[in-house]
C-alpha cells in the first residue's frame, strides 16, 4: 500500500499551494480620486487577505492616522476599511489617505487615495440684468457652473412664459463645451425670452439651474414703441446688417491643448460674425480625416475625440469664413500619456534555494520612472541582501531564504499620474513547503 501511494501521487502545480503562512495581497481599495457625500457615511475601503490575517493602519498627508482617536472615524473589524461619519468640520477630512495592510512577513500598501468632498452646486442667486444688444452682433452667455467635483453636464433652456424648452442649436446659436452659450449674431427672435442654464450633476443625479437672464435685441422698429432706452442703447441699437467673422472661442489666432491619451480630446472654434460663419478644419495641413473614433459635433464647430491615441497629436487650423471674410485659428495638440502596465509583478512563492524574478513594466509619456519598496520602505535605504539584485522593472533573487520573504512595492510614475503594485515573495520553510504540498496530494491507490 505505501508503494502505491509513492507511486500515484501527483505533484501540485506549486503556485496551487495555499501556503500556512502568507504576506498580506491588498483586495480592495477605493479609487485615487474618492469623492464622497459628507452628509452621508463616508467610506474608504481597504481590504486585504494573508495569514495571519493582516492587522491594518491609515496614514493620513504622509503621517500615521490614529483612527481609534478619533470618534468620527471607526474601522471595520477584519478590514481596514474606514466609515468616516463627520458631524463636525467634515473639511478636516479632505486629504491624501493610505492604507497598509500588515502581518509578520510583510505590509501591502493601498495607492494614494485623495478623498474629495462632493460639493452640492450651488449657483450665486444673483440678478442678472437683462442684455441689451443689436440685432447683428455676436453674443455669449456665461454659463459658470459651480465646478464640482464631479464635472456637471451642461445646457441651455429658454422660456416664453409659460413654456421652457431647450436652446435649439444651430450653425448661429449653440453651447460651446465650458457650457457658455454663443451667438454668432442675435437676431430679433432670440429677443424678450429668458436663457436659463442648467447643470445636470452626475453623482446625485441633481438639476441645478442658473437665474436666468433676459436678452433684449434692439432694431429699429423696437426703438419706437417696446422699450423705453437709454441715449446709451440708442446708439447701441444700429443693426448690423454684416460683418466679418472674430473669434469668439477660443480668442486669438493660436492655442494649444495637452491631452492624456485615453481621455476626451475636444477641438472647438466658435466664431462671431453676420452671416454666420462657417467653420472648417484642417490637420497638419491637409483636410481633417474624418475617422469613426472621431465625431464631428456642433454644426462643425466641434470635433470630438472621444478616446485620444497619439496620432491625434498635430496643428489643428480651423477657419471661419463668411462673404465679409475669413480667420483662422491654429490649435496645437500634444498627447501624453499616463502610465500604464505592460506587465504587473506576479506573487512568488518560492523554495528555500530558489531564483525568481519581480518584474514591473509600464509605459507612458513621458517614459515612467520605476521606484521599488520593500513592506513600504524604499530600497535604496532598505537593509541590503546580496543576494538581491535591482535593475530598473526587475529584482531578481538568487538562492532565496526566508529572508526575502517580504511585500514589494513597484510605483511606475510620470507627471501625469502613477501606478502601485504590490507583490510578495514567500519562501517557505522546507518542512512547511512539505506540509502544503502534503495538503495537496492526490492519492489514488490502485486495486
Ligand atoms: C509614486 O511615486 C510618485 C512620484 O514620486 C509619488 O508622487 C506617489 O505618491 C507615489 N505613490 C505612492 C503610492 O507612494
Ligand atoms: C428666427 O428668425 C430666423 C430668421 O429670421 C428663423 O430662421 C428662425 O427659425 C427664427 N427662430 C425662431 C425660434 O422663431
């Protein structure tokens, strides 16, 4: 019987086996970028498995964060996960927070987590005075939504009493994307309504709008009867009947954009002028190829590009043209990139005696920097092992002993962002190696 069971057993794939001891894994952490409600029970997570189960701790701004003397604050038991209910100054509470999941062979690291609070929009409750102009002449509406965060979606809606319905957007008239809204000339229709912005708020799902403001379009027949004006106004009040194109966004003959690749890349000419202008664009020279990850949006005053790649870098001219005349506007766009993986370091776990390898690839633009820590510490100031050898995205271990068991920390970063990764090597003592794989065995005895 102990021949067959020699004989069948099955050697485990060593990476199956579930060691007794194991340095802490971070399993779950709450984005770099955390906004939360302060009326509600703020929460930042952080969780993490090992054995023994990892014991966890906050740095808040760089320092030890003493949770338990804090009465606003408590952890979850068995998680590091914070809920932060703040009835007083919630204020305080905005900061750069990290966790770190520890046991005796190790200290996994969260990313830097920045909790943001969320910021009900609110909107001076100014009044606005009405906006007296002639017929003719280019005009913008400020929209000036509060900022967030999060970015609120935009739009314009008018109002003849007692129906309100959106702008309708034209070649004229349209909402450029900081949400103002452009006339490239105002004729006596868009008169005696009120333009009202909205903002739609992503996180609540709330509308928030903007006091609204009357826009009053003078020509010469108003000047008789509707209104009573100023000497002021009444000189204001000569039609315009043409006039070359300018620039209403962005101003100027020349402006640059600097886009992370994978985000939105927005292209916008807006221009003033009677007849309305018409806009065109060229890139690098030649007519705009007009690809599918492109779309061409507001009466040609816009290109959107919803998912930047390199190739998009280049002079964007766009030219605005009626029978008066023509302008061009050059934007320059540069595409950089944050950093992102071409391959994470892998957990190792390892014999007492064995090589093995922690690699860390990124890339980005500009090229990511690579710094590694051992449980936290940088490596640069950690106690040296000979038998450690760092060389930019990898350490290699030669002949390892329990020595190196340890959590490292790769941080590939750029001035655009950064990215951690935690990986452990475990070397297993050699008759715990032999108590897991025992664990694991598949024992058939054959009749
Ligand atoms: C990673 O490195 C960057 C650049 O030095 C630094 O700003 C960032 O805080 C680091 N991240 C962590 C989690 O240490
Ligand atoms: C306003 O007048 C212009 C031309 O006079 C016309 O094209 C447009 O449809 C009118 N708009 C409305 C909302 O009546």
């Amino acid at each position: 019987n102990m021949f067959a069971l020699l004989l069948f057993v099955e050697m485990p794939d060593l990476s199956l086996v579930l060691p007794a001891r194991q340095p802490p894994t971070i399993t779950k952490q709450s984005l770099q970028e955390h906004i939360v409600d302060p009326k509600e029970t703020m929460v930042m997570e952080c969780e993490a498995k090992g054995n023994p189960h990892p014991i966890f701790s906050w740095r808040r701004n760089g320092k030890y964060f003493n949770v338990a003397r804090d009465s606003q604050v408590s952890m979850r038991r068995r998680s590091g996960t914070l809920d932060i209910y703040a009835k007083h100054n919630p204020e305080q509470y905005e900061a750069e927070y990290q966790c770190i999941a520890s046991n005796q062979y190790g200290s996994a690291y969260t990313h830097k987590i920045r909790l943001r609070l969320y910021r009900p929009p609110v909107w001076p409750r100014e009044i606005l005075e009405p906006v007296v102009i002639s017929a003719g002449l280019p005009l913008v509406l400020p929209c000036d939504a509060p900022p967030g965060p999060p970015k609120p979606e935009t739009y314009w809606m008018s109002s003849s009493f007692p129906t309100m319905q959106a702008v309708r957007q034209d070649r004229r008239v349209s909402m450029g994307v900081n949400g103002d809204l452009y006339f490239s000339n105002v004729l006596v229709n868009d008169s005696t309504t009120d333009y009202c912005c909205s903002a739609r708020f992503p996180y609540k799902n709330m509308i928030q709008q903007k006091m609204p403001v009357v826009v009053k379009v003078l020509t010469s027949e108003s000047l008789n009867t509707r209104f009573k004006f100023s000497p002021e106004s009444l000189q204001a009040a000569r039609t315009v009947a043409e006039a070359a194109p300018t620039w209403l966004s962005p101003k100027g003959s020349s402006s640059s954009i600097l886009v992370l690749q994978g985000e939105e890349l927005l292209l916008e000419c807006i221009a003033g002028g009677m007849p309305t202008p018409r806009i065109t664009w060229t890139k690098d020279g030649e007519d705009l190829p007009v690809t599918s990850r492109m779309k061409v949006k507001n009466f040609n005053k816009m290109i959107q590009i919803p998912k930047a790649s390199f190739e998009d870098a280049g002079e964007y001219v766009c030219t605005a043209t009626n029978k008066i005349g023509y302008i061009e506007h050059t934007i320059t766009v540069r595409v950089r990139a944050a950093p992102f993986w071409l391959e994470r370091p892998t957990n190792l776990i390892l014999a007492p005696e064995e090589n093995g390898q922690l690699v860390c690839r990124s890339d980005g633009a500009p090229r990511p920097t690579i710094s590694w820590s051992i449980n936290g510490e940088p490596i640069e100031t950690s106690t040296p092992q000979p038998n450690r050898q760092v060389s930019g995205e990898t350490i290699t271990f030669r002949s390892v002993s329990t020595e190196n068991t340890a959590v490292y920390q790769c941080n590939a970063s750029n001035e655009h962002g950064y990215l951690l990764a935690n990986a452990f090597v475990n070397v297993l003592r050699k008759f715990c190696y032999l108590e897991n794989i025992q664990l694991f065995f598949k024992v058939s005895t054959k009749p």
